[in-house]
C-alpha cells in the first residue's frame, strides 16, 4: 500500500524577530504576510471612506482582518493542502462566477445552456434570502425558475455487452478472401 509523505514534508518558514520585536517561536511568514496585507487593504479602504476611526469603530477596523487570517491560514478539515481561505475564495467564486464545464476533455467548448445555473449553484443558500426583504431583488438576480435552460439532458445510459468470439468468427468476419491473403502471406 503507497503512502504519501508530503504532509511531512510541509516545512513552514517562521518569523522569529520583526522591527527589533522578539516573536517567541514565530509567527509563519505566510500568515503574516497574508495578515499586513489584508490589514493595508481593508484599514486602507475604511481610511479613505471613513476617516479616522473613534473608539466603538476601532473594532470594525481591527478585528475582520485579524480573524480572516487567523482562521484563513489553518488548513482546511477537508482537503488538509489548502487553506481555508482558499477555500472560501473558491466557494465564493462558483456561487458568483460559476465554471465552464469540461465536455469531452475540453475539445468541445460548451455551450451556455450547458453551464450550470445561478439558480441551481445559489439553490441550498437562498431559502433565508428570499425570505428576507431583500426578497425580490435577489429573485430578479437569480432569474425565474422557468427561465431556466435545461442543459444538456439525461444522461445516454450505454447497454453495450461484450461478448468473446473465436478464430473461425472472426475469419467468417473478414471473409474468404482476407483469410486466404493472410495465409498466403505466410
């Protein structure tokens, strides 16, 4: 039975010292780039709507960055190479974008009622939402049911059954005349 190694080989390069500040055993260079980078982008982004923050909205600056990379960078419970917050950004990106589906190992491109649906990819998340007031609106983005194309079928179900056949079968196949070539040839 094979075995495979690369979680144990899943080496992480740590911070140990940072502006002449000790950080103990470290924090993973990964998560603390991934953690400055969030804080520049979202404290950024507020700082430049909002203005400097008061003592109640310190909170609404500080903390959605911090848990982002906080549960961001562990591993995933489900596939242990990726990070949650791949997870998250891939998740968001099937419900917003979709994909284009492969058809025939992508020799075919497929057409766009082949796609899977707003609808259908939003069909376990919107039961609350369309309860909630933004109901309609979120209606009218889904589209209506009935607009819905079909896709691409039911799938051909194959009855193929294999059956052996023997030298004189396949010599009655190719006939007289090939069978006698062959010989001839020998």
């Amino acid at each position: 039975m094979g075995r495979t190694y690369t979680k144990h080989f899943d080496l992480e390069t740590r911070q140990h010292e940072l502006l002449g500040l000790d950080l103990g055993e470290g924090a993973p260079r990964r998560a603390l780039v991934l953690g400055l980078t969030l804080y520049a982008l979202w404290t950024g982004s507020l700082l430049l709507l909002f203005g400097l923050p008061g003592k109640v909205t310190f909170t609404l600056y500080f903390l959605p960055p911090l848990i982002t990379a906080v549960y961001g960078t562990q591993r995933s419970r489900t596939i242990e190479r990726r990070w949650n917050i791949t997870r998250w950004a891939l998740g968001a990106r099937y419900l917003v974008l979709g994909h284009r589906p492969l058809i025939n190992a992508g020799r075919r491109a497929a057409s766009r009622s082949e796609w899977i649906s707003r609808r259908a990819r939003w069909s376990t998340r919107t039961e609350l939402l369309l309860q909630s007031p933004l109901g309609p609106a979120i209606e009218r983005w889904l589209g209506a049911e009935e607009t819905v194309p079909q896709g691409a079928g039911t799938p051909i179900r194959f009855t193929a059954r294999p059956r052996l056949y023997g030298p004189d079968a396949v010599g009655k196949a190719y006939g007289r005349k090939a069978m006698q070539q062959y010989k001839g040839g020998q």
